[in-house]
DNA sequence: CTTGAATAGTTCGAATTGTGAAGTATGTCA
DNA sequence: TGACATACTTCACAATTCGAACTATTCAAG
C-alpha cells in the first residue's frame, strides 16, 4: 500500500511532493508531541521553544504566525502553570516582555532535545540529509518571515 | 545565554531548524489556501489533492495521518457539493471508493497549480533547491508512512 | 454452514482551538 | 493638546478533530 502510494508521488510536481511531505511531517510531529507532555499543550510547546530569549507577544505572534490573541491564551496557560513571567518592556509600555522561569528553561530544553529525537525518528534521514534539510528550511522559514508578515514587526 | 543573534541560531540544533521550517512553511500554506477557494476548507482541499485516483476511505485516512470519521465527515461535504462520489470497492463490500467527477478533478487539477505557485512564493527556493527540497521531503512522507502508523488505526 | 472475531465506514457528543471585533492602555506625531 | 496608531486583552462564536458506540461485511475456524 504504501508503495504504490510512494510510486504514484513521484507523477506529482516537485512543490506537491514538497507540500505533501511537509504536511505528513507536520501531522506526524504535532501527533507525536501531543504524546509526550501532559501538562503543556502543542501551542504551549511551540511557544516555549520559540522563547529562546525573552521576547514581546507581537514578535511571537509573528514568529508563529499567527494572531495576538491566540498568544494571550497560551502565555496565559504557560504563566499560570509557572513556565513564564511577563514583564514589562522598559522600551514599550504597552509591551509585555515574555521571560522564561527556571522551570520554563528547564521545561523548554528538555523539549528541544525530545523534538530533536522525534525529528530524527519521524524523519529517518542520516546527518548529511537533516543537515540539508536544515538548510533549505532555515532559507524557507527566512522567506516567509520577511514576505508574509506585514511591515514592521520583525526584530 | 545571550542576545546575538548569531549565537542564539547557532545554538539551535538542525532538527529544530528543520522544524521550524517546517512550521512555518505550513502554518504559511495554511494561510494562503484559506484564502483561495471559498466554497472550500482546508481539508477538503487536503482531500481533493490527494484523490489522484479513486482511494479507499481508509487508505485515505492512513494517507492523511488522522482517524477515519473525519474521513467520513470531509467525503460527505465533497460529496454533497458534488466533487465526488462513494463507489462501492468489488474487492470489499464494506468499503467505499471515493471518486472524483468531472468537476472534482477541475477543481483538484486548479489546487494543484495553485498549491504549486503557493509554494514557490512562500518558500522562496529556485528550483534546484526546491527539486532538492523534495527528495529529502518524499523521503521523510515515505519513512512516515512506512513506520509511523502507531496503535495500529489502519495497516 | 454457522459462529465469533476482525475490519470498513458512520454517527454523534464533547473537547480543543483559533479567530475577529470591541475594549483598555500607551505611544507618536502634528 | 488632540487625533490616531499600536500592544495586548477579553469574549463569544465557529471550525475541527477525536473517540466510543454502532451497522454491515469479511474472514477464519470448526
């Protein structure tokens, strides 16, 4: 099954094997995750990754493509369950400034080397392929966050 | 733990790097097929593309990573707006073939091209990159489809 | 050919989740 | 000072997904 499946890819265009394989990764990845932590949810797991330095909402809510609001409710969620503090932007008072705890250090690098883990499971590829693989993603993520996000709210 | 830039992206592994990608490059794609096909969500389109040929209901939830009554609830859309149709398998009594009509493999033939262009402007990637991008994707789809159906839903 | 277990798909209720509009506080500029 | 833009919050609502229970069919014994 899963062979004919594999051979009937290979008629489709470069951007659809593309698209498809990055939707199975994404499905496999979020699936996997959900399997892993019981007290944080998969956008609390996203955003604690995502927080490897203090960053303010509207930079995150960028950076995860996505709107404010969402990132209220999980940094919410994250705060009270003592990952994270807000603070106040010194720049921006209107600003929050989200700032990992210790447990949220704690909790985010063992979630960096578990992710890393279910990467390499899920993906099967070698070194030298997840090192190209990288590559091209890095490239991919660099475009999307300077193109499709409207003017501004890069740093 | 520092600010510099350099530093903080060095200090994340390939996998992550690659994952994050990864993400963005969906949630992206995501964005843009919202806003494309009114009289169509997301997974219907998810549906359409994979109907390249007429697929078992379960074959598809396999290929689509999830659990077949959401097959059943998306098929029963597509096929009330009259993309598809439930065709019993001669091989089994118990199964459906879903298969496109006429306007389902219109509509799936204009996803394709759009997903296509969607793709090259979110990723940015010339077309070695994105040839080169796709190999490592099929390979990872094909290792996912392989290992990476657990607690037995589908075989 | 009968029986029981497994499989394909369906139904439906519930939980999760994300969104957009309106609201509050602060910043910016003339 | 006033007008408008920005940063985040609140909240009600829609969309989506899942799991458990159900029907129909197939398969494997006996």
């Amino acid at each position: 099954m899963t062979n004919e499946i594999g051979q009937r890819l290979s008629s489709l265009t470069p951007e659809i094997q593309a698209m498809m394989g990055v939707y199975a990764l994404y499905w496999k990845l979020e699936e996997s995750f959900a399997s892993i932590e019981t007290d944080l949810s998969q956008q609390e797991c996203h955003m604690l990754v995502k927080l490897d330095q203090p960053k303010r909402m509207g930079v995150l809510a960028a950076d995860m493509l996505t709107v404010p609001s969402t990132i209220t409710a999980t940094a919410d969620a994250l705060e009270g369950a003592g990952y994270l503090t807000r603070q106040s932007d010194p720049n921006d008072r209107r600003a929050w400034l989200l700032v990992l705890t210790d447990k949220g250090t704690e909790a985010r690098n063992m979630l960096v080397a578990t992710a890393g883990e279910l990467f390499r499971s899920a993906s099967g590829l070698n070194d030298a392929e997840t090192a190209e693989f990288a590559r091209l993603a890095c490239k991919i993520r660099d475009n999307i966050l300077k193109t499709g996000i409207p003017e501004g709210l890069t740093k």
